[in-house]
C-alpha cells in the first residue's frame, strides 16, 4: 500500500492533475470501476466525470461520490433497515434538507437551506454544530447519545433542537448526513477497489478521515489532494492537521498557480507568513497577465454593494465577486442590489434573478417597449396576465397561426398594475417590487455579479473580487483566542479568488480581521 499526498495550491490544476492521473492509471490495466474517487461536493465529482467522458452513478464509476455517498451505498448495499430509511428519506424533496426544513417548520424554528456552515438562523446554527459535535466525537464515544448529552450539556440552547430532531427522525424512519458517516464507520465495510482517490482531503473532520483512513488501509494505493492553507470548513470540525500529519510514501507540490498574477499572490503570502502551522510550499506565480490590490476604505455594506453594482458596468466582460463572510451581511447586500434592480446571481443556490423572474422582466420590458419578446417569455407571461382564460387562449392561438402579437397587448403592458400582469403567487414581494421598474431586457448571460460567502466562493474563481473585511462578534471571539490560524486560512480562500483585481474594504459596522495584520502598501500592477 502506498499513499501520495498531493498539495494543490489555488489555481494550480489540482482537477487537471487527478484527471491525468485517473487516466494513467486506467493506461497501467486498472478498471476504471476499481477506482474510487470521493471529493467534498458533488459539483466537484460531476467535473471530473465530464472530463472523462463517464456519467455520474453508472456501472463504470460506481465510486465516484462524496464520503457521504461512500458510506450511503456501503449501507444500503449491507443493512436492510438502513436501506430502508434511506428510501423513506429520498420521499421529501430536497432530502435531508427538506426533512430538516420540515422538522424546523414544525418547531417554529428559523432555518434555510444551506449549503455551507455559515447561516446566523437558530436551526442552521444547531444543525452546524450538531456536525461538528458528531464529527469530532463519534470516534471517541461511539455512542450518538453520548454526542447529544454533550450537546444538551454544553449548549443548551441548541442541544433541546437535536434532541428533538432525533425523535423526529426516529418517528418519520429517516436518517441524516451524520446517520451516513456513522453507518460507514460501524459497518467496517469498505468500497471494492484497489485505489482510492480523495481530493479537498484537508476539509476532513475526525470522524471523515478514520473512515477515509479504513479505505486507505484496504487498496494498493491512495491519493490524499488538498490544500492545508485552505482548510477552511472548521465549522464541521475539519482541521488541516489530519491532513499535515498523514505520513505518505510521496508527497508532491503543484508548482504553478494559472490564477494568480505576481502582485495578487504577493500579497497573499503575507497572509500565509500569519499562519503557523502549515505545509511550506514554493509555487510559482502565473506571469502573462499582471494583477492589482486596492484598499478601498472603509465603507457601509450598502456603499460597497453599490461599489460592486458600479464596477460589474464598468468590467461589464468580466466576471466579479462580491464576498462577505457571512450570510447575514449577503442578505444586507441582496437588499441594497434589489433596490437598485441590480441583477445579480449567489455562488451557492438560486437568486431573485434567476428561473421565472428573468422570464416576466423582459416580457414585461419589451412589450412596454412596444418590441417583441421570444416566444418563450410571451407563452410564459400570457399564462401569467389576470385576463379571462378563453382571451389567452385566442392570443395564444392567433400568436401560433401568425407570429404576431395583438396590439392592445403592448397597449396594457404599458399601463396595467404589475398585480394585474402577472399571477402574484408565482413571485415573492421583492420580486413584485423589481418587475414594477422592468424597463430594459436583460441577457441572462450578461448578468456578471455574484454575490455570496467567502465560504461559498471555495473552488471558484473571478475576473474582479470585492473582498469586505469585517467579523461578527461569534466569529471574533475565536478568531481572536486560540483560533487566529483557521480566520487567517479562510481569508487567505477568499483572497486567491480573483484572476485580475483585488478590492479589500473594511466595513465600518463589524471589526475588520484582515487589514488588522497584513499591509496595502506596494502592491502595484494593472489599474
């Protein structure tokens, strides 16, 4: 058994770099089907599976899936009663999401949907710290009770939400992400193949990586890729040490980031010298384009949201981040761009602008227009209009036979209430409130501002990012004692973001954490 430790540093070619090595281990005799491949998010599985020319969840590549995934089969295929509880889970949309969604609804608990740990709602931050409870000590106790006495004991507020999710759960016969990675773990089973290939292996928790350590202790040979400086889902009790003390056979160092331009990883080594524990690397920055950081003051999330809105017209062919470091400043930010009808899209999930609201917008724009809109959004809008159903049906069918539009349909775009144009139950109010000033079509591929968490923002890259340095009073107290490295490393994520420019402002009503410690002078570049 050999292990190869792989460091992929941002923008190195760590997908590039498995996907070679997938394919040269299929050159040296070995069945694609003996392979495993388990990365942090599914999104991640699916890019290297395009890039082999297979589809997810068939017979070729029957473990290419998340740790959760892993264990998720390894149950079904060996526990009847854990098999079953799977089907009854997959009954509600959303799956464990939308058990959870329910179960909160029920309680009157608030909660969203959530893909990252980073929610102030009371039952996201239960549900968060349910993980990080059941990741961190299910290997010592082995018992789920032990971890919610702990929990009940330690954190009151949240334990009573888990416990009563366990009975809720118990009551419905379903089971829940944590219920994945302990049937892993107890069942002693492991996926038949003869390599194993992790990738984001420094984003395990203690729970995560004993599984993935049983895998490695089974095949002929194991690639651990990750990144110790981005270890930045704490949240779940990951910690980059188990990565960094993992002793391998071979351990390798992408030796270039494709990302970054000189002034830009400059200045993300001074954020690195701040970390002290980590894995020293020498990586080259990418030298064909040259880069820039800007400190832009200290500004209002609404300031540096208009900031955002103005440089995304500017850079209109580029495309631009606006981060925050938690959903909380996100919303405020949302608010401030749904005033200015500003389009905007969320890294993770959906946003307003996105399915039926593009599709009314430039209906309502262009018949105002007195223009003709696609033959999409003028079904879809006349399937909308408060007019009596045997009306629309002759729009309809003199559309289909002419190609034309009745004249008095332009004429009542132009005047009629937004309430009478389109069916209110299909948009919320800050919907209603941006199709009321529908004036110019939008190109859906036009819309370059994402807005969203630095945790979001993981894995993805920008032409332009507006970096706002500020921290909520939870986050200070355990950046600020004992914890300063994990603060540092997800301001490091959120840095190595962009390709081009870099803004950084400190928002005036939250303590700032990175321009606390690192420098804006001499950073030079492009404009």
């Amino acid at each position: 058994m050999a292990i190869i430790k792989i460091y992929g540093g941002p923008g190195t070619g760590k997908t590039r770099y498995l996907h070679t090595t997938v394919e040269d281990l299929i050159d040296h005799g070995i069945k694609l089907e003996h392979i495993g491949f388990c990365s942090y998010t599914n999104s991640a599985v699916n890019e290297l599976c395009e890039r082999l020319s297979v589809r997810r969840k068939s017979k070729q590549v029957p473990w290419f899936t998340t740790l959760h995934g892993i264990c998720l089969s390894l149950g079904v295929i060996h526990d009847e009663e854990f098999a079953q509880k799977v089907k009854n889970t997959y009954r509600k949309r959303g799956f464990v999401e939308g058990w959870k969604f329910e179960f909160c609804k029920q309680y009157d608990i608030e909660y969203e949907f959530a893909e990252v740990g980073a929610s102030d709602l009371l039952g996201n931050r239960a549900f968060t710290l349910y993980t990080a409870c059941v990741g961190t000590l299910f290997p010592k106790y082995e018992d789920i009770e032990r971890c919610i006495d702990f929990l009940v004991n330690n954190f009151e507020q949240y334990g009573w939400i888990i416990q009563e999710w366990h009975k809720f759960k118990q009551h419905y016969e379903i089971i829940d992400f944590e219920d994945m990675l302990i049937e892993g773990y107890l069942l002693d089973r492991c996926p038949p193949i003869d390599v194993f290939i992790a990738d984001e292996a420094q984003d395990f928790n203690r729970l995560e990586f004993e599984i993935v350590k049983r895998i490695i202790d089974i095949v002929d040979k194991a690639y651990l890729a990750g990144d110790d400086d981005q270890a930045i889902n704490t949240w779940k009790g990951a910690k980059a040490e188990y990565f960094l003390n993992l002793q391998a056979d071979e351990e390798i160092v992408l030796p270039k980031t494709y990302r970054l331009p000189p002034e830009l990883w400059k200045f993300s080594q001074q954020i690195l010298k701040l970390i002290e524990r980590r894995k020293e690397k020498e990586i080259e920055a990418v030298s064909d384009r040259s880069g820039s950081v800007r400190f832009v003051g200290i500004r209002t999330i609404d300031e540096i949201t208009y900031l955002a809105s103005k440089l995304s017209d500017t850079y209109y062919d580029k495309t631009v981040f606006l981060l925050f470091r938690t959903n909380r400043m996100v919303k405020e930010a949302e608010r401030t761009l749904i005033k200015l009808r500003k389009p905007f899209r969320r890294l993770k999930g959906v946003s307003l602008w996105e399915k039926d609201l593009i599709l009314a917008w430039n209906a309502i724009a262009k018949l105002r227009k007195g223009e003709f809109p696609s033959e999409k959004e003028f079904k879809f809008i006349i399937e909308q209009v408060q007019l009596p159903e045997s009306t629309k049906k002759e729009i309809k069918a003199y559309f289909e036979k002419t190609g034309n539009i009745p004249l008095f349909i332009f004429e009542l775009f132009r005047k009629a209430d937004i309430e009478y144009l389109v069916d209110t139950s299909r948009f919320d109010k800050r919907q209603l409130e941006i199709l009321r000033y529908a004036d110019e079509p939008i190109k859906p591929e036009s819309i370059n501002l994402w807005i969203d968490t630095i945790h979001a923002a993981k894995g993805r890259e920008a032409d332009i990012v507006i970096l706002c340095d500020g921290i909520t009073s939870t986050i200070e107290h355990t950046a600020f004692n004992g914890h300063r490295d994990d603060e540092l490393r997800v301001w490091y994520v959120g840095c190595t973001r962009a390709r081009e420019k870099l803004f950084v402002a400190q928002l005036s009503e939250f303590r700032p954490f990175l321009t606390e410690f690192v420098s804006f002078i001499d950073i030079k570049g492009g404009d």
